[in-house]
C-alpha cells in the first residue's frame, strides 16, 4: 500500500500535466470537467482563437483618452514590471494557489494615454472575437490589475490567454480577460460577456455572485 501510494505521489505532476494538455486542446469544454490536482482548467466562448506572436500583436487604447495608441508586445515588455504572487479563484470553485503574475500595471496605461475628466470605466476586448470585460476606472487602477505578460514566471502560453491578458488580482479570475486586444475608456460600465449571462459586474472574491471564498488578496 506504501508503495502504490508512492507512485500516486510520484506519477501526480505527470497526470496533471497530461489533463491540462487534454482540456487545452477540447473544444467542447467537457475536459473542465475532470479532477486536475488543483490546477488551472481552460475555458473559451470561441470556437477557435488565432494565435498572436511579438511579430502580429497590438493592445490598442481608445475611447475617452487624449493620446489613443496602440502597443507592440515588445513595447508592453520594455515598461517597468510589476511581479504579484496570489491565489487565483474561478467563481466556478476550483482554486490555484500563490501563482505569480507578472506585467504592467493597467493605470500606467491609462495614465500614459491621457484619461479624459468624463472617463468612469474601461472596457476589455479580446483577440478571440468574442469575449469581453469591463472595470470601473476606480477598480481599473488598483496596483493589483495588471496587462499580464507572464505567469509562473514564464511567457503567456496561449492557453493561458498570451501574449497578453488582463489579471484583477482580488476579483473572480472571469474578470481577467484572456487575449487581451483592446482597452477603451468609457462613460459607464459597459457589462462584459459574463456579466450579460448573469454574473456580477463587481466581482471581488468572496463577496460577490453568493459564495463565500476566501479572498485573494
């Protein structure tokens, strides 16, 4: 018995491994489904999601901003990083505990474009073509919100939503939108693709869509 629980400790990192490379490649969703050892599980409302390198991607700011733009991914990664360690909480239950994040902070974004005195929120487009976020802009500049670049300390795997995706570190893990392609400024909190199907807009963990987690920060 000592011996087969062994190999059940050994062989776990494996079997993790070759689950999250199963549901990676499922485009029912149906993988979500299975136990992954308190790993990530890989969600799309898409059917299919192009893949961005340093060579095609570009984050364009607009809306109520007086220097609108665009960023290459080279230029995201020449600005000043931030690193945050935390745990990541899907409002779905499963939870990824102390995962670092690393990027640049989304109010030196704003900041650089100008925000505009009518501004109340920034609303989040995705590559993907689909899917979609929005922030107060009183949220959006929280030193915990960041235009990820890295996770675990590596490059944005697609999977994960790289290049470039957006991480709120004390909210539900739907706010941080993956593949992020677009931040405009706006006038008032434009719900995201969730938010319309009936999640809440403000989405701080354990308080908010009736659970009761422990909160992330």
């Amino acid at each position: 018995m000592l011996g087969a629980g062994a190999l059940t400790v050994a062989a776990a990192p494996a079997l993790q491994h070759v689950l999250e490379g199963v549901a990676q490649k499922d485009p029912t969703g149906l993988s979500g489904l299975l136990p992954n050892g308190g790993g990530f599980r890989y969600y799309s409302v898409a059917s299919s999601v192009p893949h961005k390198s340093a060579g095609n991607y570009r984050l364009t700011v607009d809306g109520l901003v007086e220097r609108p733009g665009a960023y290459t991914l080279p230029e995201l990664r020449a600005l000043p990083q931030t690193r945050l360690v935390r745990d990541v909480q899907c409002v779905t239950g499963w939870r990824v505990p102390a995962t670092p994040f690393e990027g640049v902070r989304l109010s030196r974004i704003l900041d650089a474009a100008g925000v505009r005195p009518s501004a109340r929120a920034v609303r989040l487009t995705c590559f993907d073509g689909t899917y979609s976020e929005s922030l107060t802009l009183q949220q959006a500049r929280r030193a915990d919100v960041l235009v990820a670049l890295k996770m675990r300390d590596k490059d944005l795997a697609h999977a994960h939503g790289g290049p470039v995706r957006l991480y709120v570190a004390p909210m539900y893990f739907y706010k941080s939108a993956k593949w992020l392609s677009g931040i405009t400024v706006t006038d008032e909190v434009r719900p995201g693709y969730w938010e319309e199907r009936g999640y809440d807009v403000d989405a701080w963990v354990g308080r908010s869509n009736g659970r009761g987690d422990d909160p992330t920060v």
